[in-house]
C-alpha cells in the first residue's frame, strides 16, 4: 500500500506517519473516583484514636480503529474495543499516646493497623483480521470476533504496626518501629512476614554548651530499616487461558511452574547523616550516606524440556547500592526587598549484583526493543548492563576487518555496550525575590551512562541523519577517519585501509530489523532546565477584601 508504506512500498518497513496519526486511531479514556473519610476521637489529651478508610476506583475505555490497509499489522482493518475496572480500598485505625514524662523526656506512642483489597479486571473484544466491510467499525462486523476476559489480580494484604519515639531534653531522638503483614499472594506458611527499624538523631548544638556561635544547628543521624514485600498474584498456582473453537474451547497451561515455597521479599538499609547550618542558617551543608541490600527477589529459572514448562518461580539474589547524597544550601543576599537563595545537590549511586541464584546467575529482562539490545541482570556485575552485537575483535582486542572493508559482526548479543546508570547526579535550585515577585528556576544535569538508540539506528540506516552525510561518495575508512576511537584491522592482522561508502556501512549495521547495538552507544550526559517560575504575592490588604483566607 503506497499511502501507508510511503517511503518503500515493498518491505514492512516505514509506515507513513500521516497515515498513523489518521488511520489508527487509539481513543482512551478513564474515570476515577478519590472517596475518603476519616475519624478521629480523643479519649484524653494524650490519648486518640483515628479511624479512617478510603476508595481508588477507576473505569477505562479503549477503543482501537485500524483502517484497511494498515500495512503488515491489519490489511483489511481491523477494530478493538474494551474496558476494564481498577479499584483500590483500604481501611486503617491508628492509636497514638503522646505525653511529656518531665521536663527531660518525653514519648509518643503509635500502634494501629489495616486491610487492603485491590481488584482489576478487563474485557477486550475485536474483529480479528477480516472486517467483511472495508472501515465498518463494528463487532458485528466480522466472522471472526476474538474476545478475552482477563479477571486481574485480586491482592489482599492485613497490616499491624506499632511506632515510638523517646526523646531527651528535645535534643535526643530515638525512633523504633515495627510492622507486620500478611498477603494473600504468598503461601501459607510464609504470608506472615514482621520489619522493624530502629533510628537515633542528636541535635550537637543544643547539647554542647558553649557551641560556637556561627554554627546555627548541627544534626547526626543514623538508621537501620527492614522493609518487606509480597510477591505478585498468582505465583502460587499454574495458570491457564481458555481459547475459543472446537466444542467446548481450549485450555492452554502456563509455561511458568508455580512455587509454594516463595518468600517475601526484603530490602536492608543502613543510613548514617549530617545536617550543619552556619551565620544564621544563611549556609547549610547535608550529606548522606547509605547501603542497601534487596533479597529474596522474585525470578524464574530454567527446566529441561521434558519437565512439561519452560521455567519455574524462585526467590534468589542480592543487589546491593550504596552512595553519598549531598545538599548544600546558601542565602548570600537578604536585603530588605531583595532575597537570593540558591540550593544545590549532588548524589553518587554505585550498585552491585552480589548474588542470584546458583541455578541461574544471569537474568536477561524481557525489554521491548528486545530485538536490538538485552537488559542482563548478572552476578558480579553491577545493575544496568545492556549487552547487544558488536564488533568481532581479535585476542588483542582490535576490530576485524573483513575483506569488503565493513567490520566482522558477533552471532549474538555477547558485547557489554553500556550501562545506563550516571556517574552522579546534580541540581541547582536558584530563587530571586523582591518585594511580592519571585523567580525561580531549577536546572538538572546528569553526568555519565551510557544508553543504546534503537531511534539513530533506524533513522541512521534510513540515510536521514546528519551523521550518515560523510562517506556518501566514498573514501570511508573504517578505524581511521571513521568510527577512529577503534584500533582496526584486516583478517591478516594488518592495518584496515580498505574504503568503503556511508550507503553501504549505514545499511550494513542500522535498520529496523536487526541493527548492531554497538554502533548506536550514545552518551547519557545531559543539561536541562527542570523548571522556571514566576510569582507575584497579593497585598495582604487586598486579599483581606476577597474573604479568602
């Protein structure tokens, strides 16, 4: 079809943007409804109880319109529409003492609990591949209507938690905490599942006498949490879908075993802190640092083929970060009618995965441009790996040169491209204010990481890119004034001068269909202006008129 396959009308490729933007057409809509009530009692003054429960529901629409002659996906058209039913309930109580024992210490005491229930469910119908009138947008348009009915998950989760803070002539803090929950989604014997936390901060400069006076506040904190989570639903039992046809349908088992064994999973942190202000909190300096480690993560692994599936269930693994967060905080002007007040951050994250499991210790993620790079989970790596094909290499590490002048190209995804993970990461916050205007602007910059660009490589195999100007008439040297940050070199070993044209390098490794990742690594550094505010503050005179408070 010319008008949809506009740019080479015999491959699958290049559908006319035109034509998408017309001709299939995707209409979505949702309403959602926030309920929510709460009541609160106090027995004395420092004793209370609060009750309260709210609702999330939501109701989404989908219809879907394929003209005929939707290349590839739907010649002769095709029609979906759908709905589906999203709600959210939760009821918590919560009773809380409060009292100052003397003048040196005092404790707040909070215990409660709470039952949550989420439902989701959705029913699609279509008209399959073979609308009888062309653009007739209707189920009964069809001799073949394909509808599903997907129930969703139904998670229940029941919560008890009890929290306390002691504190010590306001200056020391102790806060202890703990929770226990249980899920539907874990078997029996292991739904019950308790984290506690523990934390201690310690204001220096209303503890030491005689502090220096251009130290306004200084805060040393540190913490130890335990945080538990459940498993999705349904990976207690072997799912099944029901197909239409014959006569009483089919029934197709899952290809994932269930396990009964699963263990919810946990994420262990640590957290030390320091929170200094000097000339009358006019400079502030925060720094953080933390470790932490998520377990008993949720994958499957694989089963010999005779088993009946392809994988099971199991918990396993060990990712551990760590790093620095650090804000650093100034007011160099406050004049009477003009205030400067600036804020910046700074945050570093290395992470590590420590351990998965014997069985399986490389997880590939399932990603949707799959066909282009693998998102690897492996142990002993660090977290955010994307492997792809590459550029063969000999023992010494150099690119191979085949005779034609291109580079020789791995079978399989077995090249680390790069890691998406910044080196660190940074903010500047700047505030101006006079008299009732304000200005503000927040810019964010990242430094470091590497991501793989399915978009360069398609635009780039299609000859449309700036970059894909050079070499058009030939004289490209792979390694040499080409792609130079590569040592290459023929099949012989010896230096590459073979020449080739950008034509037939570009359609050599871009595309649509299986491109080389390692040709499209793109640096993930970047600037940008997070947000830029204006305001002006109403007179008080003039507000008190409104009646708005």
């Amino acid at each position: 079809n010319k008008l949809q396959n506009w740019w080479n009308p015999s491959s699958a490729d290049g559908e006319n943007p035109y034509w998408v933007l017309n001709r299939d057409i995707n209409t979505n809509g949702r309403q959602r409804v926030l309920l929510m009530s709460s009541l609160a009692y106090n027995f004395t003054r420092d004793l209370k109880l609060q009750l309260r429960t709210s609702l999330d529901a939501s109701q989404t629409s989908l219809e879907q319109k394929w003209y005929n002659g939707t290349f590839n996906v739907a010649p002769y058209g095709m029609y979906w529409i759908g709905k589906g039913e999203d709600k959210f309930l939760q009821n918590d109580f919560l009773l809380s003492y409060n009292r100052d024992i003397n003048k040196d210490w005092s404790i707040k005491i909070s215990g409660g609990g709470s039952a949550s229930k989420s439902r989701y469910s959705q029913l699609l119908s279509n008209t399959g591949l073979a609308m009888l009138i062309p653009n007739l947008f209707a189920l009964s348009n069809t001799n073949q209507p394909v509808t599903t009915y997907n129930p969703g998950a139904r998670v229940d989760v029941n919560s008890l938690y009890a929290f306390t803070t002691i504190g010590w002539k306001n200056a020391v803090f102790l806060d202890v905490t703990g929770r226990n929950d249980w899920s539907s989604t874990l078997p029996e014997n292991n739904r019950s599942y308790f984290y506690p936390s523990v934390g201690l901060s310690a204001l220096l400069s209303d503890l030491i006498p005689s502090y220096p006076s251009f130290i306004s506040y200084t805060k040393l904190r540190g913490s130890y949490a335990v945080v538990g989570n459940d498993a999705p639903a349904y990976m207690l039992f072997r799912t099944a879908n029901l197909f239409a046809g014959g006569n009483n349908g089919y029934l197709q088992l899952s290809n994932v075993l269930p396990n009964t064994n699963l263990l919810p999973e946990k994420t262990i942190s640590t957290e030390f802190g320091l929170d200094i202000r000097f000339f009358n909190n006019r400079l502030g300096f925060d720094i953080t640092a933390y470790k932490t480690n998520t377990q008993n993560q949720l994958f499957t692994v694989a089963l010999p083929v005779g088993s009946g599936a392809s994988s099971s269930f199991t918990n396993g693994g060990d990712v551990q970060n760590k790093g620095v967060e650090l804000i650093l905080s100034a007011s160099p002007v406050r004049g009477q009618d003009f205030h400067w007040d600036l804020s910046f951050n700074y945050a570093r994250n290395r992470n590590m995965v420590k351990r998965i499991s014997d069985q399986r210790p490389r997880v590939v993620v399932p990603a949707n441009d799959s066909y282009f790079k693998d998102f690897v989970i492996a142990q002993g790596e660090p977290y955010g790996q994307l492997y792809g094909r590459g550029w063969l290499r000999n023992e010494a590490g150099n690119v191979v040169v085949g005779s034609d002048g291109l580079p020789l190209l791995t079978e399989g995804r077995t090249v680390l491209l790069a890691n998406f993970n910044p080196d660190w990461m940074g903010g500047l916050q700047n505030t101006f204010s006079y008299k009732n205007f304000t200005l503000s602007f927040v810019i964010d910059h990242r430094q470091g990481g590497k991501l793989v660009s399915p978009s360069n490589a398609v635009l780039d195999g299609l000859g449309i890119t700036e970059r894909t100007l050079q070499g058009r008439d030939g004289g490209l040297i792979f390694g040499k004034n080409f792609f130079n940050e590569y040592t290459a070199v023929t099949e012989d070993n010896k230096p590459n001068d073979i020449p080739i044209t950008a034509e037939r390098f570009w359609t050599y490794v871009g595309g649509v269909n299986t491109p080389i990742g390692e040709a499209f690594v793109v640096d993930a550094t970047s600037t940008r202006l997070r947000e830029l505010t204006l305001g002006y503050a109403l007179p008080l005179s003039i507000v008190s008129k409104l009646h708005i408070s």
